[in-house]
C-alpha cells in the first residue's frame, strides 16, 4: 500500500488480505476494499510485489499475454483520500491529517508508522478516522473523491476561499436523510448533501453557477494516474454495486496443453530461466531472435532437468514460443469453444489425455436409456484459469471494444492476475437431429424464444452486442440449471461450488454444437473426491435427470411464473425464477438469463412443446 507512487509500507496480513480468487472477482485491480481500519484501491499489477505464475498456452494467447499470475503479495493504493473525526468533525484529504499527524506524533510511533497506516487516529482528539461515504465514478471508468470544496462553495454561491476547512455533521434523525448530512467551511460557506445523487446534479451545479469546474478528474487511482475526461461524474455510494464491474474471462486446460510433459516443463527451473531472457526484450522481433538463436540448447537444458526426451522437449516449446496465432482472439467466441468440445466429447483424441490437468472417461450411451442425449463423458480432472483483463464502472461491458472498458494492465505487461482450479465434471451431448425436429415441430418455440430475444435487444448489453437467441440455447441453458440445481443435492457439492460452461453453435458457426459441461471447480491441487463425477455414471445419472425434469414441472410461484412474459434481468427469462430455474451467479455464464421452463416441459396451455415432455 502506498501513500505516494513511490512509498510502499506493509501492511498487516492478518488484516489486510483477501483470497486469491477475490483478488481476481470482487476485489480485483481497481476495486475498492474495505478493511477494518481504511478503505484501499486493489493497485495495478505492475506494483505487485509477489506472485506465481500459472501457464496456459491456448490462454495466453487467445489474450495476448505469455502467462497468468497467481496474487501473493498484492498492493493497494489509498483512496478514498477524504476522513472525517466524528468527535470534532475535522473533515481533511489524507495528506492533511498526515501532516498533522507527523507535527504531535511522539517519535517512537512516528519511527514505527511513518505514514499513519498502522493508526488512522485524529492526532487531536485520537478517535479514528472514518473514511467518505461517497465517490464519483463516470462512464468512462474514473474514480475520484467527491468534489467537497468545490461542492460546500458553489452550493454557498460562494468563491472557493485559499485555505478550506471544512466539517462534515450527521443529522439527529436518520429521517432527514441526505439533508442531514452537511458539509460546512471555515468561511462561511455551507450547504447539504441534498441532490448531491441526481444524475444530473453536477451538470446543475456548473449550470447555476456559470462555470464547468465539476468535470470529471480522470482519476484512476489504481495506477496513480489522471488522465482527460470531459464527462460529468454520478455520485454513488462507496459500496455501491455500479462501482465496479470486473470482466474476468475463463478457459479450460485441454490436451495437449494440459498433459503431464507440459507441467514438467513450466514447473521447471531451466524453464523459468528461459522464459525470464526471453522477457528482458521489449520488442517482439528481438524476442523471437533470441528463441531461435538459443531454442536447441534450451531445450536440451529442460530435458535433462525432467528426463524427457529433447524430442518431445522441442515439441512442446515449439507449440509454445514459436506457433503464433494470427492476433488476439474472442475466448467468449465459438471459434474459441470448438477446442474445448472436441476434447469434451472425445473428437479429439490424444495419447496423453489421462495425464496431467485432463482425465476423460467415455461411457456407452446405451447404459443411459436417456432420450435425446448422443453422449456422456465423465471428467475426472480438469483444470481451469480464471483471469481478470479489465473492469468498468456504472454500467458493465462485455470485452475491450465496449466503451467504458478500463484495462488493469499497461500494454508491456505481458501477464494478467489470475487463479486456477482443479475439478471435475460430467460433459452431456446432445442430438441435434432431435432438436432440430422439435424447433420445427413446434412454432410457438420460436415466438417464445422471439419474445426473450426482443427484450435482449431493447436492452443495454443488446444495443451494444448483438445476438442471435435460438430455441437451442434456450433450452440447453435452461436444463443446465435444473441439473445444477438437483446435482447439489445429490453429489455433495454446495449449489454455488458447481458452474456450468455451454456449448450451443449451428454448421454455418463452424461447428454444429449441442452440449453443457457442469463442473466443480472447488477442489484443491489434486482435484475433487469424484462426488459429482459419480452422479454421472449409469446408475445415477437417469434418475438424476428424471428428477431434474420433473422438478420444473411446478414451480412454487406458478401461474405467475409459467405464464410470465418477461422477468428477470431486463425481462430475459420467461418461466423462471429464483423458486426454480434460476442460480447464484457464481454458477451461470449468461447472469442469469436466457432461461425458460416452458421449452423444457411446456406449458398449461401447450403442454406438447416441452422437449423432455416424455420425462413427466
């Protein structure tokens, strides 16, 4: 944590950590943290001072970096910079309270807290600080204090005087609300809080007082920097949820990425010193120079660090520094996905699939006695990496192109903050001749899946990112979380311990594609137990699915359900709810939307149009 660019001080572990994965989701690089004594930015990467790296190639590349790294020693940076005293109501930026702080500090404790980390006390009345309630935050990605001085003198109708003191009063009744919450200045001036959260309360303020000092600062105070910005903040709470959306992106290790040579080579010494030469260069052209001009030796050096063949050796690091792919690409595209699926399904075999991060079992189909389904294969291992590439504030976007997209990283930075997790899982194919009988047999599937698509494209995401909705999705999405939702109780997992991971595509997409994969992802380095791998073998799995299946049948908020037309986030989902179809978060790809019993087990005025209508 730094009080300047240049100043770092340590902070107590105990009190100030988080886990692994929270530095990646909710408190990722540029989100706020509280702590028990103070309020931090999580800082860029670039300050981090310890991590381990995690490697995955087909990853790395698709996003442009060499690796991924796990945080151990994260930075934080200090913000918001505005404290008050709630017993003589001082209210100052942090640089303030410091000075004071350092002026009647008693020289042990100023010997030991330098910078008034450790005690974030008033030197005058030692009652501890309590940090602003409120930020302002704009489209494009800012951070910033709420502009106090500038706020408690326009409101006054006064001019900003050269020495502000201001203090910050509380109501005596909680009914007062912002009213009660004033802010007034040694001068003179002072007003409430009052409008202070309208949308368009800064742009009234420069309005009525014929000026445009209220614009956004461009503070971005993750990586100590500001930069232009000629929008008008919002004022939003603190903890508000608009204040920070994280884009983490997610990618399953599959062979030949995951196999056991692959972990023996990255997991190595004369590895690391490799990739640690190669990465002194800035420049690409001098990089790839450096790889060919030393590439034989190294690997020679590798394969007697792990005794395997240089063969082999040169194989796999070929795949890695010397295959390049054409540019960054979508990992959310269904070019993307192909891999993933024909590893799933067993399509693509390879010689070294049952070692390392990746274990298939194919099962006969025949054992099953499930309609519809062509196949199931159990993943008895497979692991995955989840990484943070960006974030955005007020509004959530989905990739880099979107405005408002605010990179963690600076472009020289060849790695993105990272956690991975060892699990299992149960990947179902589906027929698609089946499906495609069923759309057909049936219009009142498409106008129901026409309504959800309409209401997707009225809506912010949609405007911006067009999609095509398919009764397919719909309903392979829908049946992921009926069988997420029954899994949980029959495998011992906790229902938020299981995500699903959808593989939905037509021939004119590249490949035609029907299947949903549910996978845990809570193990520790050596998988799971095979809790839920168990649930998909022959004697469970039927039941399993009967079970789910008929469980959608009646949901507890039925009629208004199951006669719903349109609900949930931006009215995406027609019959389903939080009594039935829907999950926590953490478990769905498309934050819950996209869903509807009906094309599962139709409806009371059309029964018929329910796919796994034979299950009932």
């Amino acid at each position: 944590m730094a009080e300047q660019i240049k100043q770092k001080i340590d902070l107590n572990r105990v009190t100030h950590s988080v886990r692994a994965a929270q530095a990646v989701l909710q408190y990722g690089v540029g989100a706020m943290v509280d702590f028990p004594d103070q309020t931090l930015v999580t800082a860029a990467p670039e300050y981090w001072s310890g991590y381990s790296k995690i490697y995955d190639d087909r990853f790395a590349k698709a996003l442009g970096v060499d690796w991924f790294a796990l945080p151990t020693n994260i930075a934080y940076s200090r913000f918001p910079e505005w404290y008050f005293c709630p017993k003589c109501r001082t209210f100052q930026p942090l640089k303030d309270w410091i000075a004071q702080y350092k002026a009647k500090a008693h020289p042990k404790l100023l010997e030991s807290d330098p910078h008034m980390v450790q005690h974030m006390q008033c030197p005058k009345c030692k009652q501890d600080l309590v940090v602003a309630r409120i930020v302002t935050v704009c489209e494009n990605g800012h951070l910033n204090d709420f502009p106090w001085i500038k706020w408690v003198h326009a409101k006054a109708k006064k001019p900003i005087c050269a020495h502000p003191e201001l203090k910050f009063k509380t109501g005596a009744s909680a009914t007062e609300g912002l009213e009660g919450l004033s802010v007034s200045c040694a001068c003179g001036a002072s007003t409430t809080l009052k409008g202070a959260f309208d949308k368009d309360a800064f742009e009234k303020a420069d309005a009525d007082g014929d000026m445009s000092i209220f614009r956004c600062e461009g503070g971005h105070p993750f990586r100590h920097s500001r930069e232009g910005c000629g929008c008008y903040p919002r004022t939003v709470q603190r903890g508000a949820s608009s204040v920070y959306f994280p884009i983490v992106y997610s990618s399953l290790v599959i062979p030949p990425y995951a196999d056991q040579l692959n972990a023996k080579i990255e997991s190595s010494k004369a590895f690391e010193d490799c990739v640690t030469i190669i990465n002194d260069e800035d420049d690409e052209d001098d990089k790839l120079a450096i790889i060919k001009k030393r590439f034989s030796k190294w690997a020679e050096k590798i394969s007697l660090e792990i005794g395997a063949s240089i063969s082999d050796v040169e194989k796999n690091l070929t795949r890695k520094w010397l295959e390049h792919t054409s540019g960054e690409i979508d990992v959310t595209s269904v070019q993307y996905r192909i891999e993933e699926y024909l590893a799933l399904s067993g399509e693509a075999e390879s010689p070294t699939q049952s070692l390392g991060d990746f274990l298939r079992e194919s099962i006969d189909i025949k054992e099953y006695g499930i309609p519809h389904v062509k196949s199931v294969s159990l993943i008895e291992k497979v692991r995955v990496v989840n990484a943070l590439i960006g974030f955005s504030r007020l509004s959530p976007v989905m990739n880099k192109e979107d405005k408002g997209f605010v990179s963690i990283k600076e472009p020289k930075t060849r790695w993105y903050p990272a956690y991975e997790v060892r699990g299992e899982g149960i990947f179902i194919e589906f027929n698609q001749e089946e499906i495609d009988s069923w759309i057909t047999s049936h219009p009142s599937i498409n106008e129901r899946v026409q309504r959800i698509a309409e209401n997707y494209r009225k809506s912010f995401i949609g405007q911006n990112h067009p999609r095509t909705i398919t009764p397919k999705f719909i309903m392979l999405h829908t049946l992921s979380h009926l069988l997420i939702s029954q899994l949980s109780f029959e495998c011992g997992y906790s229902i938020a311990s299981l995500s699903e991971r959808l593989y939905c595509s037509e021939a004119a997409d590249g490949k035609n594609m029907a299947g949903i994969f549910i996978y845990t992802a809570s193990g520790d380095s050596e998988g799971t137990l095979g809790g839920l791998v168990r649930q998909g073998r022959p004697d469970t799995l039927p039941q399993i699915f009967k079970k789910a299946i008929k469980n959608a049948k009646v949901c507890s908020n039925d009629p208004v359900c199951i006669m719903s037309r349109g609900q949930g986030r931006d009215s995406l989902n027609l019959a389903a709810c939080y009594a039935c179809g829907l999950l926590p978060e953490t478990c769905c790809e498309e934050r819950n939307g996209f869903l509807d019993r009906g094309v599962i087990v139709g409806t009371y005025d059309e029964p018929q149009i329910g796919f796994w209508k034979e299950l009932l």
